[in-house]
C-alpha cells in the first residue's frame, strides 16, 4: 500500500475544517485594515479642517510696496489699505577691530598655534595668566558680564571660540590677511544708553585689561586727540518716520505695526507706500481643496458601501496560492476583498451625518448661515453621494465682501459650531466608532472586536492543529498495523502454496 498517498488524501478532508479557519481570519484581517483605513482618509480629512477653522485661511493678505527698500508681510488681523513710511537709518550691529597688526614685521603668527609658542612674533607683549571681561547689554537694559582666561596653552582661536560661544551675544575671529581680532554682536542696534559705560559701546572692554588692549589691540576709544572718541562702529538703531508724522525707532531692521510686519533694506529718499489688501485667491485655493477632499472620502466611503460581495470567492489558503500563477491570485483576490463594508452602519451613518453638516444652517451672527450662500451646495445627483459643487465666482464675492462671515460660516463656536467644527465631531464619532470595531496599529488585538475574533480564531486554530497532528499520528498506527497484518498474511499465504506444490 501507499501509505503516504493514503494518509496525505485523509488529512486533506481532515484539515477542510481549518483552511475555513484561516481562510476566516483572513477575512477578518482584510476588513480590519479596511476599517483603518477609512478612519486614515478622516484623519486626513481632519487635517484640513483645522485650516478651515483658522481666522488666517480666509484672511491670508497681499502685500505690495512701491519700492525695494521696505518689503512687508502681513498677518491675518492686519488692516488693509495704503501704508506710508520713510526710512531715514537702518539699524547696524557694533563692532570693532584691532587698531593695529598683531605680529611684528616679517613674522609669521599661527593663531591655531599655543600662545607660549607666538610671544616672539607678536609686536605687542602678552601677559600669560591674566583675564578680561567683556560687557554687552540686552535690550531691557540688563547687563551681559563674562570674565576669561588666557592661559599660555590656549591659541588664540581657542579664546576667540569661547568668547564666540559665550551669552555675550558676540562673534569674534582673527583675520589673517589684514592680522587683526575683530569682535562684533550677533544683533543690531543700541542697547547701551549711558556714554558714561564704555562710551556707549555696545562690547564693552575692561580698560586695565593687557591682552585685550595691548596684545589684540581692541580698545573702548581713543583719546589722542585729547577727548575721547568711541573706537566702536555700527550698533545703531533703525529709525523711520509713518504717516509723515510718528517717528519710530527699533533695534533691528523689522517692526511690527497694525499686523503689518516691516523689513527694512536700505533708507529711503522720500516716502514710500505698502499696500495691503485681502487674499481672496489663497483663501479660495484652501476651501476648494478641503471640498475636493471632503469629495474624494465621500465618493470612497459610498463606493465601499455599495460594492458588490463575491461569496464565491473566498480567500486563498497558503496551499491554494501554491498551486496559482501571482497574476491569477492578484484576480482572485480583488474579488475576495470586495463588498467588505458593504451596507455598513457606521460608515453609512457617517456620510449621512457629514451630509446634514453641510446643508443645516449656521446659526451665528455673521452675515452666511447657508453654504449655498457662498457658492458651496449639493451635487442634484443622487448618485454621486451627496458631493459637493463649487461657484468660484460666487466663492471670491463673498470673501471680498465679507471674509469674517465666511469664517464664522465655517468656524463658528463651541456653541454654535460651523460647518467645518460640525465635520471635526462627526468625524470624531466616526473614528472613535471604528477603534472600537478595528482598533488602531498601536493598540492590542484584545482592546477590539475583530482583534478578539483573531485572537479566538488563533486559539482554535492553535487546538485543532494539535488535534491534526493526533489524527495523523492514529492513520499513520493504524495503516502501519495494517500493512504488517497484510505482510504476515501474505507470508503465511506463500507457506501454504509452498506446502501444496
């Protein structure tokens, strides 16, 4: 007998049972990742719709200035129309340089090389083993004090780097070419108001300090001249003057006047103007592509609602993909998975629900409590789904006209939700209804329903796999008994014959 064979073909019936199983879980896999990714299209859809909540959507502004000088942006809450200005200063950072080379005639300095090392090439003495302090101010007044070594190891890079990386809000660098320090802010204009510090500047050096002053050359002033003049560059505010008329400074190159944000690039002649006015293209770009994602999820979710169910076409087992070419199970499959959320009640209620957001009136104080009014209303197609149709033109009047209603149209309330606050609810009942079918890739397969039908179909699985490999454990006793009883019969039938001949 072949025994193989025998047993093989008995445990194909014994395992139709559990192919209906996997076969079964299969299923509910499929229709848990359908389930996810239809609340993947509402988070997507929810993105949008914090836009459509904002007041800076349908408030986005145009900004124009009648010269290169001053350019500007604006926010939301900026007026519109003609701003006028001059520019009269701009605001620089300080700064300062050695008043003298570093290294004496015909040396070479290595600033990477150790201080001790360079003595003999610098034109100046170097004191090892003293300090320095060095003062900047911030703009409320306060003070910026920081206290440094120098040490005979250090290069001078070394110390030119921890004052770079110091709060002092500085930069400082040795430039071989010209071989001086230059030391300047990392900001503009003039936080240092009492000439009496350091003559008003902006860095400020300890005056009995050697190796600033004498090794690197960089000095508060000088008096040669017998008075005292600011060695510092730079460090001044901007200054401008608007509407003819208020005179304004500020400490860097920007300020923020009425939501209207001013750059400064060079000074003026004369006056020059900044217009602002409503955005109405950007704003309409924004609602058009909510709605066209609004439709793209209706016509998805009325699609998986309404697909056909082909119950001849259950899913393949392992064995079945085995005996198929991937073209065939790629055609197999797309029918198997169809119909999976057909006529189901969540997704159903959700697009019901979506359709009244859209079409109940707004109740609020602006001067829009219908979409039609704007341009927005329902495809007359039943067929497709409860789609939404666009009137640009309609669109564009209404934000020109009055943009603040637009948005309380779509905002609205906690109160008195609009329409886009409406969807965000509907949308949160809908996922939170989901989860508790589907769950989410982040959570345990018992925390839902159909992770619990894996589960249960896993154990079961786990059980009747265990019960096969008794089974076939029995065949494979009872045909080896049977074999052997074949055998000694045959055995026992060749004897006779021998004895009779």
């Amino acid at each position: 007998m072949d025994i193989d064979k025998l047993v093989s073909d008995l445990m194909r019936a014994e395992r139709i049972p559990m192919d209906k199983m996997e076969q079964d879980r299969e299923w509910l896999t499929w229709k848990r990742d359908s389930y996810r990714d239809v609340n993947k299209q509402m988070s997507e859809l929810d993105d949008l719709i914090l836009d459509m909540k904002l007041e800076r959507t349908y408030n986005q502004k145009d900004v124009t200035s009648s010269s290169s000088a001053v350019s500007a942006t604006a926010n939301a809450t900026a007026g519109n129309g003609n701003y006028t200005l001059s520019v009269e200063q701009l605001a620089t950072s300080a700064y300062n340089y050695s008043d003298t080379t570093l290294t004496k005639d015909g040396a070479t300095f290595d600033p990477d090389a150790a201080l001790n090392d360079q003595q003999a090439n610098l034109k100046n003495a170097l004191n090892i083993g003293s300090s320095f302090q060095i003062t900047t101010y911030n703009a409320d007044g306060t003070k910026n004090e920081e206290t440094f070594e120098v040490n005979g190891t250090d290069s001078l890079n070394d110390i030119l780097k921890r004052i770079s990386d110091s709060d002092l809000g500085v930069r400082a660098f040795y430039d071989k070419s010209a071989d001086k320090v230059m030391i300047e802010r990392t900001v503009t204009g003039n936080f240092n108001q009492d000439e009496n510090e350091f003559l008003g500047a902006e860095i400020g050096f300890d005056g009995d300090d050697h190796f600033l002053s004498t090794t690197l050359g960089l000095k508060n002033g000088d008096n040669s001249s017998g008075t005292w003049q600011l060695n510092e560059k730079g460090g001044q505010d901007a200054k401008f003057t608007y509407n003819n008329g208020l005179e304004i400074t500020s400490h860097s190159n920007n300020y923020t006047l009425n939501g209207v944000n001013f750059t400064f690039n060079e000074v003026t002649t004369g006056n020059i103007s900044v217009n602002v006015n409503n955005n109405v293209d950007a704003a309409v770009d924004k609602i058009v592509e909510f709605v066209d994602k609004y439709n793209k999820v209706i016509e998805d979710f009325q699609g998986k609602t309404e697909e056909k169910r082909f119950r001849d076409f259950p899913p393949l087992t392992e064995k079945q993909k085995e005996d198929m070419e991937e073209r065939e199970i790629e055609l197999w499959e797309e029918k198997a998975k169809s119909g999976m959320l057909r006529n189901d009640s969540v997704i159903q209620s959700a697009l019901s629900t979506m359709r009244r957001d859209w079409y109940t009136p707004v109740d609020n104080s602006g001067a829009f409590s219908m979409m039609s009014e704007l341009g927005i209303t329902t495809s007359a197609n039943y067929r497709d789904g409860g789609e939404l149709l666009i009137d640009e033109d309609k669109l564009r009047g209404a934000l020109r006209d009055d943009t603040e209603s637009v948005h309380q149209l779509f905002a609205g309330t906690e109160e008195q939700p609009g329409v886009a606050r409406r969807l965000e609810r509907t949308i949160e009942s809908t996922v939170r209804s989901i989860e508790e079918k589907a769950g989410k890739s982040t959570t345990v397969d018992n925390s839902f329903l159909l992770g619990r039908q894996i589960e249960d179909l896993n154990k079961e699985m786990d059980d009747f796999q265990d019960r096969l490999v008794q089974i076939e454990d029995r065949y494979w006793r009872e045909f080896g008994a049977m074999e052997k009883a074949i055998q000694q019969m045959n055995q026992q039938s060749a004897y006779i014959m021998q004895n009779f001949f």
